[in-house]
C-alpha cells in the first residue's frame, strides 16, 4: 500500500507539468481510486502525500488526494487545519484542471463548508467559496451547485454585499433544479438584508412559481418572505401562484400562510394602531419563523407610506401635523421624513427652526450621465437575454429528442381526414 503510495505521488508530480500528460495522469488517478488505493489510507498518511505536492504545480493530483483526506471526521482542533488546506487549494488551484473532475471539486468545497459551520466560522468559507465558483465555470450565467452555498454562509456571516455581487450577474442556466431553488431562496433573503426588495421580489417569486410535483419547505417560506417584501415595497400583496396549482396545494398554503395573508389586510386599511396590535397578538409566530425583523419593516413602511401619501396632497406641512395623521410623535415623524428623504423616497426640506416641512417635485431630468449609462446597461443586459432566448430556441429547434416528441403528439391528434365525411339527409 505505501509503496503503490509513494508511486501514484511520483506519477502525479511526473505528468502534471505538460498539458499533454494530464489525461493520463488522470487515467490513472480514476485506476488508483477504483482499487480503493485513496480511500483505504488513513488520514495521516494522505496529509503527508498532500505535503509532497502543490496545489498549483499538481491540481488534479492533489484534488483526488484531498478529496480522500477530507472524507474522513475529525476533531475540531484537525478541522481547523483543514479549513485552511482546502481554503489554499481553492485559491491556487488552476481552473483547467479541477473542471476534468467537477463533481470532486465541489465534494471538497462542500465539506469546506461543512467545517466552517461545525467551527461556527461561517466567514471563513465566504472567500474561498466565491473563488470556487470563479474557477469552476469560465464563464457566467449558470448556476452551480456552489452557489447556494455561498449565498447561505454570506446570509450567516451576514455579508450581504459579497453575496449581492453574485445575484448581479445574469443567469440562464442551473445544474439541478434544486440548485436553482436554494440560490433564488437565499438569494432574496440576501437582498432582503441590502433592502433591494426589488430584486427579492423577482427571485422568490422563482422559487413560488418553478414547477414542482410536491410543494416544498422552500417554497413555503419564500412566500411568506415573498408577502412582506411585496407590503414594503408595493403596499399590497401581489398575486404570484403558478397556474398549474392544485385547489388542495392552494388550501395547504393559506393554512400555513393565513398570518401572513392576514398581516396583508390589515396593511391595507393604512391603522397603524390596528397593523401594530395584530404583530404583537401574532409576534411568537413571526419570531419562531425568524421573520419578525421584516415584520417590523412592514410597519415602518406603513408609516412611510402614510407620510408619502400627504405629498400627494399637501405642499407644506408641520411635523406636529405629519405627526397628528400618521398616529406617532413629532419626533419619530421627523426621523421617518429623513429617512426617506435620505432614501430618495420623498423629495423634501425640513425648517428646523418653526417644524415646518417642504415638498418638492422630483428633480431628475432623465439627462444626467448617470441616467444614461443605467438605461444603456439596462438596454444591453436586454440585448443580451434576447439573444440568449434566441440561441436556446434554435438548440431545441434542431433537438432530435425534442422533434421526436412533436412528430408523436402530431401523430395522435385527432384528424377528420382518417374518417368517413359525415353524411347529411333531407
């Protein structure tokens, strides 16, 4: 055994020079690994094998070698040092190598994952797994089975920005439907955190929509989260239910929502009294659903909302008056008024001096150089989807699986042509 070892560690170091050598070498690493020659060693004996080599001059050796040595448990003291074995590879790593065994490479990044959180480190793995989504595809635009669980540890590490970084990107493919699922789900509790309720929106009413046999954990709560994220935003529920839902699916989903649907019509009467009694009669649901943070959003948007309302009406008004029919203080109307000018949701100055506040228009002109390049990135991003539609529908169009399937509908649809004309009499 260590003599069959110490060879394959020869062999790796031999042919991971030339380009030409590493589809043998991974022949033969795929020979070693159906004999059992990786996974029969012990955890020591490998880490000394991965001693002998360097993750950027020996990737794919190395890759199949740390696979083995992260299989098996450990203590809390070894899966620190593990941590940051796996961390270096992922960044030394060279991607051409790591894409000939995929399936490995997001195996070791998992378990990566997996002792950060045994550790309660879930920042550690943030770095690593973003790079690891970087060398897995040279290009962007699918999702990997990566990306949920990125986007999970920057939720637990609340690095919102860094997971944001990735939402921007377009997408248009995913491994599994599941994939897909979990990087909507987190993917719009990570813009929930950056307060991009636009964005939220659009990637969990993906998860409530996606065709699914069976509805799904994941898909009940994205529509709770989906409920309040339209009340802040919109300041009503928007209706966002596949067509092909059942009358028992729907039935299933408002007992396990009914709260929430409930929270939705007492938005709409615009109490704040009323909204602010029923949170708190109903705050050990929202809190056991870990949605009590966004619930209190929807309240202050209430406010906001109501405080929005009166520019549409008023031209000058005191904050005792802001106050008087938003059903708060004059202070507390005060910190709502910044707040959303501040945000940009009201155009406004405030005289300090005798409490008085002033609305203004908007005063974008839509000419600013600003303005410009959102519209053209906005009209690019467009272009580009347009065409991704286009070279999908050409694939399919030329699929033989796909022209089988309508030759055989075609087949059995019912033509008048293959029967008697019906015969009429006087």
């Amino acid at each position: 055994m260590v003599e069959a070892l110490e060879s394959l560690v020869t062999q790796i170091q031999g042919l991971s020079s030339r380009d030409e050598d590493i589809a043998q070498l991974h022949k033969r690493l795929r020979e070693a690994e159906g004999k059992g020659l990786l996974s029969h060693s012990s955890s020591s004996r490998l880490d000394s094998l991965l001693k002998q080599l360097h993750p950027s001059q020996h990737s794919l050796g190395y890759l199949y070698i740390l696979e083995a040595f992260t299989s098996s448990s450990t203590s809390k003291d070894q899966a620190r040092g593990r941590v940051s074995t796996v961390a270096a590879f992922i960044d030394l790593c060279v991607a051409e190598q790591i894409r000939l065994v995929p399936d490995k490479f997001i195996s070791v990044c998992r378990r990566l994952k997996d002792e950060v959180l045994s550790l309660k480190t879930p920042i550690r793995g943030v770095g690593p797994l973003r790079t690891a989504i970087r060398k897995l595809h040279s290009s962007s635009g699918r999702i990997t089975s990566l990306h949920s669980d990125f986007l999970m540890l920057c939720l637990l590490a609340k690095c919102y920005k860094i997971g944001y970084s990735i939402l921007e990107e377009n997408i248009f493919e995913a491994d599994q439907p599941r994939d897909l699922y979990l990087y909507c789900y987190y993917g719009g509790m990570i813009c929930i955190g950056q307060k991009c309720y636009g964005k939220a929106i659009e990637l969990l009413s993906n998860v409530i929509t996606a065709p699914s046999a069976a509805m799904s954990a994941i898909s009940i709560e994205a529509r709770k989260k989906y409920i309040l994220v339209s009340l802040i935003l919109n300041g009503q529920l928007l209706k966002c239910l596949p067509k092909s839902e059942s009358g028992m699916t729907v039935r299933r989903v408002k007992s396990l929502c009914q709260h929430y649907l409930d929270l939705g019509e007492v938005y709409s009467t615009g109490q704040i009294f009323e909204l602010e009694s029923f949170v708190e009669a109903n705050r050990q649901k929202f809190e056991s659903e870990n949605n009590l943070g966004l619930v209190k959003q929807v309240i202050s948007s209430l406010y906001k909302r109501n405080i929005h309302r009166l520019t549409q009406t008023y031209l000058t008004l005191s904050l005792q008056d802001i106050a008087n029919r938003v059903s708060t203080t004059p202070r507390e109307a005060e910190m709502h008024v910044l707040q959303m000018i501040q945000d940009g949701e009201i155009f406004a100055t405030i005289n300090q001096k005798d409490g008085m506040v002033n609305f203004h228009e908007d005063p974008e002109q839509y000419k600013s150089c600003k303005m410009i390049e959102h519209i053209d990135s906005s009209i690019q991003r467009v272009m580009a989807l347009s065409k991704k539609l286009s070279d999908v529908d050409d694939f399919i169009s030329c699929d033989t699986a796909y022209l089988a399937k309508v030759e055989r509908n075609r087949r059995h649809q019912f033509d008048f042509d293959d029967y008697d004309q019906p015969q009429f009499f006087m």
